[in-house]
C-alpha cells in the first residue's frame, strides 16, 4: 500500500515535485489549496508560512523560483545561495503536498513581454533602491497565482511592502485567492531570518542584530511614550532608528521610513498601525527589516510630526 | 414555475444582469462559461460573438462596460455611443445566461493602481496613436477575466493587434481560459461593423467604405500576385491600400502596415499569415480595419520587401 502515498498528498508522503506548468495545473486534489511562493533556500521563516497553511488548508504547495525578474542587473541573482536537496527535505518535513519547481524557461518562454506594475506602491521605499524589483515580484505573483489556483497565499511580514503591493495587485486584478501574513520570523538575537544572512561573515553576523535592537528599541520608546504622553511621534522613531545604527560602524544605513501600515501612506493623526522599517548594508550584504508598532489611541496627541 | 427560468441560465429566459463583483464571482451555474467582454452598444460583430459562445458554452456571460482606462484624455468616450436597454434586449435574443454591467466605482475602487503592460506590443501600430490604450485594455481584461472565470472568452478579429495582445497577455500570465478570436462582421458594402460607425454622417459612412474596398484589393491583388508568380510582396500590398485611400477625400489615412500576422513583428521570407491593417479618419471617427493574406507558400518567390 506505501506506493499509494506518494500519489496521493492528502494521505501524506513525499510531495509531489513539479517541474512544468501542465503538471502543476492538473494537480487539483481537491479541498482548499494554501500556496507558499519561495526563492528557495528555505530557513525557518518560510517554514512558518507552511506551517500555517498546513493548519488552515487541505492541500499546500510550496513554489520554489528565483525569480531573475525581480533581481536588478546589479544585484545578487547568481550569488543567491541555493540548496534544493535541503529544500525538499524541508517541504517534506513540512507536510508539503506539492513543490512546484519551475525553471526560468516555463516561466518565462519566448517572447514573454507582460509586465504587472502596482504604480505609487513600487516607487517607494525599497522600489526606490531596487528598481524594477517590484515588477518582478508582482509579474511573477500573477502569474503563479493564475498556474497554482489557490485558496490562500502565505508571506511574511519581514517583506512588508512586498505584503501591501502584493493585496493591491491582487485587490486590482481581482484575484480571488485571500492574502495571509505571518509575522517575521527571527534569530535568538534578533535578527529577522533571511535567505541572505548566510552571506554574512561572524563579525558582519554580530553587527546585524543591532538592526532589530534598534527597530525594537523605537517600538518600546513608542509604548512609553504612550503611557507618558497619550501618543508618539513617527518621525522621533524614524530618528531613534537612524541614531542607534549611525553607532554601528559595519552597519551602512539605506533608509528607515515611518508609514502608514496599510497603505505606505504618510502618517497621520488617525494612523493606527506605523510601519517602521530600514534597508542597510551589512558589508556587501543588504538586508531589510521592519515593526509594526501600534496606536492605541489613534487622534490623540504626541503626533506632531508636521507640527511647530 | 416559470418564476424558476430568472434563476436558472440553462433554462433560457431573462439574462441575469449583474451590477457588483461579488454577484458575478456568485454566479457560477456549473459547466464551462463562455465570456464576452463589450464596451457595450452592441452591433452584429459582438451578436456573432455570442452566437459563437452559445454554440460552444454552457453558460454566456456577456460584460458591458465602458472602460475608462482604454481612452486617453483626447478621446471620444464622453462622446461613445450608449443604449443600455437596447443591449439587454440583444443579450437575451442572443440567449446570454448573464450580463456583467459594473460601474467605474466597482471596477476601479479608491486606490486602484495596477497596470498590466505588454511591453512591446503595446506600442506599435494602435499603441502608437493611442498611448495607454492596450494597457488600460490589458488591465481590464486581466481583472474581468479573474472576476468572471471563463473557460473561453470571445473578441473580434476586427481590433487585430488586440487580440494578439491579449493572448500574449493571458499566456504571459497563466490565464487558464482559451481566447477565441471571431472573424470580423461587415455592413453589406463592406464597412466593419463598429460602435464607432455611428458617428458618420451619410456622405462620411459611403466614404468609409473605401477602407475595406482598399484592403479586399490588397488581398486580390496578393492572390493574383501567388497565382502568378509563385508569392507578393507585403510592401507592395501595403504601398497599394495607400494609394487606394489616398484617393478618396474624405478619408484620412493615418497608417496602413503589412505585420506577421501572429507576432505583429516584420514580415519575413518564412511568414505564412500577414496582416494588412489600417487606422483613417473619416470626418471626426477614426476607424481601423485589418485583413489577413494568407501566404500559400511560404518561403517562395515574390517577398522581396528588404531587397533591391
């Protein structure tokens, strides 16, 4: 009878591995599908997600793609690291039903020209830094979205406009599968799990953790002064970010943002949730990281960020 | 029981018109949809399209609306001809089980910002006279085509380099439905039919006419050129709708081109179909019109358009 389980996903088993987009359509064994889209290299932040979808769906699938259209010309297509035996144990270990591993000439044939574009929302923060990179992402999504059919798509929250682009993009074109976020994963230290940490020598390794201790110390300035004044100024956070890692000499600080959590909007006197986030090259390294730190009493004072 | 017929498609009877996105994603009757996407102000162009998607579906959705995003800001759609009511009649003579007639606020809700582009494509020929047209077409489609779920859509081969687009799109980005394109429906002295034909006055409508007498002498003349001697050439066609229209007054040619009729690319030694397409103004209407010549030996003697 063990010949049955390889067959059949919902009875448990290695998961199916499909390399081309005819067999990753057919597989349709019934019941909700939770869908977790990967680069690869997978660490405990994606486990995360399949982990979730397992709780909440019938089936997952697990796409594994590095997606060459959402690398600039200048960045780190070839260096990304990559393991796909390690992969596939992890899939297994995760209850994974099917891992869809296409290569870049079914994802991209001949003459493939369309191009998802989610204007205002690709232009900020990180869209500033890597241009394209947005487009890619969204192109791709489209269309592993329209080749898995899912009922549910897992990312994380570390890739936070990644998160909101992506609900817009699905919103706008009407994409019926529902978004599910999962918080950022981290290290004992800290520091938010990423594919590229293994880039990072022992010393550059040691120097990242100061990114989310001072992403952590912004939000806990936000809850004291919350307690103290009733409110907080984004802008003073955005300032202790950029002061805590100005003091780390291997951290080269890109950008740190206070926004608007749902939209990347500005922050205003009704903002609940503030999304404050920050790109910094830990020697050649470049990482990413965010919080979300909430309001309590959105309307109320100590936001005077455009005031006297 | 005949209170039952409104319900239930496949029993005839009113089409269910449909304002809202969660009605349409709703009505799912079960079997395989037919869809066709209009602008609405139905002529025996989309009539064929229904009939086709009658024959062929379970279920035909017809869509009516007016995409803002197809028009630039010099264009006629304040001016588009409209007459609702006219459309629903034809709709339930045509047998359509449902028509999808959203409004702008339901189609493109606050904070709306995806664009679907088709780099490439999107600019030759129409694009080039109309910048944004085939992305805001792209953009409708891909969401229409998400919020009805169709297993075939249905357009005309009228608006040629559309339907190119939109199966580069629908490939490009997975869309499992399969597009049909329906031969273009002409007036008795030729003129394809269009929404815009309503526009011309009686001395403009018989100078209309030209167009398609311009492009049926190209094919003849393609035709006559294989017979003998042994191919033609795609210039000469092109060469030859110019001059035919550059006879008649009232006609304003604003580009006649002669493409590979699959790839809209150049025409080569080993293209089999070319389409020989055109954009004029009559009066204030601009119309376009395209045929298709066949090539019946590809490879063969008479292309001769980069030599001497």
């Amino acid at each position: 009878m063990s010949g049955v389980t390889g067959d059949n996903p919902l009875m448990g088993g290695e998961p199916r591995v499909l390399y081309d987009i005819g067999q990753m359509r057919g597989f349709r064994p019934g019941g909700p599908v939770g869908f977790v889209p990967t680069l690869g290299y997978l660490h405990e932040g994606h486990l995360s997600l399949l982990r979730r979808a397992r709780e909440e769906c019938r089936v997952v699938v697990l796409s594994i793609f590095l997606n060459p259209l959402q690398f600039g010309p200048e960045e780190d297509l070839d260096l990304y690291p990559r393991d796909p035996e390690r992969d596939l144990r992890l899939a297994r270990e995760a209850g994974v039903d099917a891992v869809f591993v296409p290569d870049a000439s079914e994802m991209y044939p001949e003459g493939f020209s369309t191009e998802v574009r989610v204007r205002g929302l690709e232009d900020l923060l990180e869209g500033r830094s890597r241009p394209g990179h947005f487009a890619g992402v969204a192109t791709v999504l489209a269309r592993l979205l329209n080749i898995v059919g899912p009922d549910r798509m897992y990312m994380g929250q570390k890739d936070a406009q990644q998160a909101v682009l992506v609900r817009r993009m699905m919103a706008d074109l009407g994409f019926p599968a529902r978004l599910v976020i999962c918080p950022t994963v981290r290290e004992e230290d800290g520091l938010a799990m990423s594919s590229r940490n293994a880039y990072l020598d022992e010393e550059e390794r040691a120097a990242a953790a100061a990114i989310p201790r001072a992403l952590f110390a912004a939000r806990d300035a936000a809850r004291r002064a919350e307690r103290e004044t009733g409110g907080f100024d984004a802008g003073a956070l955005r300032a202790l970010v950029e002061r805590e890692l100005r003091g780390e000499p291997l951290v080269e600080l890109e950008y740190v943002s206070a926004d608007e959590a749902g939209s990347l909007g500005p922050v205003g006197p009704e903002t609940r949730e503030v999304l404050l986030s920050c790109a910094a090259r830990v020697g050649k390294t470049r990482l990413i990281d965010n919080v979300v730190v909430e309001r309590l009493r959105p309307g109320a004072g100590g936001e005077r960020k455009d005031g006297p």
